[in-house]
C-alpha cells in the first residue's frame, strides 16, 4: 500500500508540473518581436489535440501565438511615436550658450636656462701675480681690481719718463727764447734776417722732443696700470681663478666673470609654430628649481636644426638679484598670441557613431551633432574650433538624444535671468 500511495503521489505532480509547463509560452530568438512566442503545450500536439482542448476548456493554456502590432525595425524614439498616436514626446535638456571669443595662444618649451657672457678677464702684460682680490662665487661690478702683479721696474721707467718730459720742456722754453731775442734784434737792425730760421727750427725740434716725452711718460703709466687688473663686466668669479705668484702673460686667465644679468633661456620651437614666432613676444620661464621669470624673445634662428626640424629660440630674461643660476632645466610658456575659439566644460564633449569628438546642440528646436578641434586644455575648460560663432551646446542630457531628434531645451542663463 506504501509503493501504491508513493507512485500515486509522484503521478499527481508529474500531471500538475505538466499542466503548468503546457500553460507556458516557448519564445525563440532570433525572430524579432511577436515572432518566435507559442505555447509549449505544441511541443506535444502541434496542431491541437484532446490535452490542447482540455486546457482550453479549463481556461489555462495560454493564447497560443501571440502576435506584436510593432514594427521591429522601428527606432525606440518611432515606437512611442506610434504608442502616442504619431507624435513623439520632446525630451527635455538643458543647454548654454557659448560665443566663440579670443584664445591665449600659449606654447609650452623646455630649454636650459645660460649666462648672458662667461667673460674671461686677461692681463695686458707680463708679471707675476703678486695678490689676488676676489675669491670664486664673489660678486663683482664693472671696473672692479680682480688682481695684481709685480711692479718690477715699471715705476722706475716711469720715473725716467717723466724726467725725460722735463728736459725736453726746458729745452723747449730756452729755443723759445732764443728765438723772441733774435726777433726783437732783428726788429733793431742788430742781427741779419736767416738768423731767425735756425731759431725757428730749434723750437720746432724742441716742441717734437716735448711731445715724444709726453708719450713715453703715458706709455709708462700704462705700463704701470696694467699691473692692475680689472673687470669690465659685472658678475659672478668663477674659475678659473689665478693664485699668487702665478706668472700671468696677455691671454692667461686672471678671474673668469659670468654674466648673469641678464639671463637667457635657450630652447627651440618646432617648425609647425615658427609662423607665430617673433622677437619682443612675451615669456615665462620657469625652472626645475621653482623659480620663475619674465622676460621677452631675444632672438629666433633663421634656419632649422635638420635633425630635429626645430628652430633655436633665445628669451632675455632679467636678473639682478642673480637668483636664477646658469644651466637649469626650465621650460617657457610663450603668448604667441590669440585665435578665435570656444572654451567649454569638458563635460559637454561627447562620441557620435563613427567616434568623432564633438558637441551636441539644438538648433531650431531639434538636435544636431557638430564635431570639435581640440586645441588646449586648461583648467578653466576645454578650448576648441570648429563651432560657429554662436552656439546652443546641451550641458544636461547630450547622451540621451540624436541628432535630428525633437527636444524641449531649457537655458540656463535664461533660466537664471
């Protein structure tokens, strides 16, 4: 009795699953809506049969195909234009207005930042060095004794030449009176008239010797001030640097002087640019090490580098303080100036089908996709060409509308206002 009670209840639910499977629908993909749905009691009796009647009868079996009116090659936006009767209803967005207006044409070059001048300073003469006043990393102006040599008998020539001087202007005043006397006898009728030429000659010569002596005395200063060695520009000393009791000779090195005042940044700007370059532009640099200075483009080289196709670029920047060190990595932002552009949040730039990058706008109440040039972007926003000069950009709701689609658009400015 157990078994018999057991098979009847297993029979009692195999017919109740079965009778719930066959109220079911059975749906196969792949042919669009309406199209793939009948009951699974066809599965069993394709076309009707005693168990097809009986749940028909019972009011169970669902409707056996179930057929869509919608079209499946109708757009989302063409279905609820169907549903509604043939109108679809606008989407609402929101969008601001952008006007194109002048762009910072700012570029961006690295470079290292070079000394005005390295000027070696070299004494005139030969001697040894007999002190030395500056020591390396010392500041120095224009003019500035950088070291000296031994006098030797520089002082002593100088001495004789001034000696020298003397004599040949006493000798000069006597040919002169000499040559007043002789006159005077003359204007008497007590002396014969060639006497005066020898006279004339003897001032002549005297007033050559005066002159020769005045040269040796400044030739001999110059000897002796050259014993003294001084800068002509203002800088850092650098080495090299001589020491005493180095023997120096014209074109040895007493001090090296770098110019630091003013300072230049060396770089180059690629050939896509060099159309916008020009000198007088303005410029920042700003170095590795943080500090930053302004200046202007000094020079711009009139022929290309071949191997990199770019063109060597100066900016002179100004220095006094010497803060700005020679041979920094630095990079300069150039203004080359402005071009006309929209700057927009980078939220509103979107995808359309085939990838372009773009915005999306309403124009005469309906949508329209229109492509964009980035050309900078900056912490304000994103600056691009492209768009005319006037536009309605969607700023809420661009990913969920196409273009040539109807939308209900609100301003925010004129909402605001």
């Amino acid at each position: 009795m157990r078994a018999l009670f057991s098979y009847g209840l297993a029979l009692l639910l195999c017919l109740g699953i079965g009778a719930w499977l066959g109220t079911g629908t059975l749906i196969q993909g792949g042919n669009g809506p309406g199209e793939g749905e009948r009951p699974i009691i066809a599965l069993v009796e394709e076309n009707g049969g005693p168990i097809t009647e009986t749940l028909e009868h019972s009011g169970v079996l669902a409707e056996g195909a179930h057929h869509s009116e919608i079209d499946p090659h109708l757009t989302i936006a063409e279905r609820q234009a169907q549903n509604t009767g043939g109108a679809a209803a606008a989407r609402s967005v929101r969008t601001q207005t952008f006007t194109i207006q002048p762009m910072p044409l700012k570029v961006t070059l690295r470079g290292r930042t070079q000394a005005g001048s390295s000027v070696t300073v070299t004494p005139q003469t030969t001697g040894v060095v007999q002190q030395v006043h500056v020591t390396k990393g010392q500041p120095v102006a224009a003019g500035d004794l950088l070291c000296t040599l031994e006098q030797g008998t520089r002082a002593a020539a100088v001495a004789q030449a001034e000696a020298s001087l003397a004599q040949a202007q006493a000798s000069l005043v006597q040919a002169q009176a000499n040559l007043e006397t002789n006159q005077q006898l003359r204007q008497k009728g007590l002396a014969a008239e060639n006497t005066g030429r020898a006279l004339d000659v003897a001032v002549s010569s005297s007033q050559a010797a005066v002159t020769a002596a005045e040269t040796a005395v400044e030739n001999a200063r110059a000897e002796l001030e050259r014993t003294e060695v001084h800068t002509e520009v203002a800088g850092i000393v650098q080495d090299p640097v001589t020491t005493v009791g180095s023997t120096l000779a014209p074109g040895t090195p007493c001090a090296t002087i770098v110019q630091l005042d003013p300072m230049l940044f060396k770089g180059s700007v690629q050939e896509a640019r060099i159309g916008l370059a020009r000198v007088g532009l303005p410029a920042v640099v700003k170095t590795i090490t943080g500090q930053t200075a302004e200046g202007k483009v000094s020079f711009i080289a009139a022929t290309a580098d071949p191997a990199t196709n770019s063109f060597g670029f100066e900016v002179e920047l100004p220095n006094p303080d010497n803060k700005v060190q020679d041979g920094l990595t630095a990079e300069a932002v150039v203004n080359m100036g402005t071009v006309p552009a929209h700057l927009l949040p980078q939220s509103v730039l979107t995808l359309d089908d085939e990838g372009s990058v773009g915005v999306r706008t309403v124009e005469d109440g309906k949508v329209a996709f229109r492509p964009v040039q980035i050309v900078s972007d900056t912490r304000e926003g994103v600056w691009v060409t492209g768009l005319a000069g006037s536009v309605d950009v969607i700023t809420v709701g661009q990913e969920y509308v196409q273009a040539g689609q109807v939308v209900e658009a609100t301003n925010v400015a004129a909402a605001q206002g």
